[in-house]
C-alpha cells in the first residue's frame, strides 16, 4: 500500500481506477482498449493546496493498494485521470521544473506491508529448553532404584571396555590424556550419532503473518512541510502522515471503513 500525493483535488468519490495498461519500453499507456487489465484501489484521504507566484496549487493525499503489478501502474492511472503524481518528469513534464523546487522526487511511499506469513529455520534447543526436555524425561521416566542405577552403570562400563578391546584401531589415534569415547548408551550420543528422521514441514516453522508500516522519508516530510490542509479531515489526515506513528497508522481497508462510518452518520 502507498502514499502519494498527486496534483488537483481528486474526487473523493473515485475508489477504482481500472484503465488497460500497455506497456511500450519505459513508458506505460493507460487506455480501456489494449493492453493488460489492471486494477488500482484508490482512498482520498485529503486535500490541500500550496501558494506558488500568488496561486493556490491544489493537491490530494491519496492511499493507494495495488492489485495488480504493472509498471508504472500508479503513475500511469492517475496520470490518466488528469491528476499526475508529483514530481514525475515522465509523466507530467510540464509540471516537473515547479514540483522539483519544492519535493525532491516522485511522491509515491509505500508505506504498509501487511499479512505477510514469515517462515524461518527452527531454533537449535538452548540449554535452557535442554534443561525443561531432561525434567519432562525424567517425570515421564523415573529414576532408577540405587541398586538398579548401579547395575546398569556397571554393565554400560563393561560394554565400553569389551567394544575398546575388540576394535584397536579405534583407540589407536588417541594420545594416552585423550579421553575414552562416550558411551553409546548416553542419551546426548545417541541423539547426535541418530537423529530422530523429520518431515519437510518439520524444517520450517510459521511465525503468525505480520504488519509493517513505514513512516515517511525526511525529503517526502520536508515536501509535506510546504502544503496547508483545506479543510479539518484534511488537516488530520496530513498531520498522521507528518508524525508517522505506526500506532496511528491506517491500512487502505481502516480509511475506508472510518469514510463509511462517516458517511453513514
């Protein structure tokens, strides 16, 4: 979703803009006869105007969502409807020498990534996680008996041994401080050597998709600094967009909803 501010004062009426998009190199046409159909969800969400040689430019704050991605497809529609973004030398010419002296470059942000699912590889257990698996082992399993405990820990020893004395060359590489090889009835060994098989979807585990909102840049700010509001919704609307709280900010469906509930009252 984007922000952008475009030249007039756009009808708040106009929610779609639908125009056919042909694209011929680096520049795109909109017409409704040829080219790929395209779709753009518009929202004004304000007017304002700025005083150049003693004359009252008048501007529109729109909130745009794209549903298809074509190039140059904001540009291009509202160019279109004759209200070209700011600052756009390809497709307002004429007007590029006066916005560039007072807004760096195309006024087009985007300013919303929403409901996007984020996958990642699982973590590695930490020895805090290690330590919760050993205690949910143990009271599913419990302890052995002393004499029990003794019993197995002698006859772990003994099966070391006996596989040391048969196997030479295992021990051969090792200097006499090397320390003898792990039992390979401890849980740790036997975990590392065998790891338990796992499915694809195992590997990956989805983290709840999630919303990011960017605040607009300090050249596109210092341009908003030059316009005055025309009216009170107008006045909050640039305000939000100045402050660039994401607390406060608006997804194209939460301005729609709040012009709605304004209509209906």
């Amino acid at each position: 979703e984007y922000f952008v501010l475009c030249h007039g004062h756009m009808d708040p009426a106009t929610e779609q803009i639908q125009k056919r998009l042909l694209v011929r190199g680096k520049h795109t046409y909109a017409n409704d006869d040829v080219g790929l159909p395209s779709l753009t969800n518009v929202k004004v969400v304000g007017h304002a105007q700025r005083v150049s040689e003693g004359q009252k430019q008048p501007y529109s704050l729109l909130v745009i969502s794209i549903k298809t991605g074509r190039q140059h497809q904001i540009r291009a529609h509202l160019a279109s409807l004759g209200h070209p973004v700011v600052c756009d030398l390809q497709y307002f010419p004429e007007g590029f020498r006066e916005d560039v002296s007072w807004c760096p470059r195309n006024f087009i942000h985007r300013a919303y990534l929403g409901g996007i699912p984020v996958e990642v590889e699982p973590r590695q257990p930490t020895s805090a996680n290690a330590t919760t698996a050993a205690t949910t082992a143990t009271a599913t399993n419990p302890p052995l008996s002393a004499n029990a405990a003794t019993s197995t820990t002698a006859a772990a020893t003994a099966a070391i041994a006996a596989s040391s004395s048969s196997s030479p060359s295992s021990s051969s590489h090792r200097s006499p401080s090397s320390p003898a090889p792990s039992s390979s009835c401890s849980p740790s060994s036997s975990s590392s050597s065998n790891p338990p098989p796992s499915s694809p979807s195992s590997k990956l585990s989805s983290i709840a998709p999630t919303s990011v909102f960017l605040g607009l840049p300090e050249d596109l700010l210092g341009a908003l600094a030059s316009l005055d509001p025309c009216c009170s919704k107008s006045e909050t609307s640039l305000s939000l967009w100045k402050r660039g709280d994401s607390m406060e900010a608006k997804t194209f469906q939460e301005w729609a909803t709040l012009e709605k509930s304004a209509k209906s009252e």
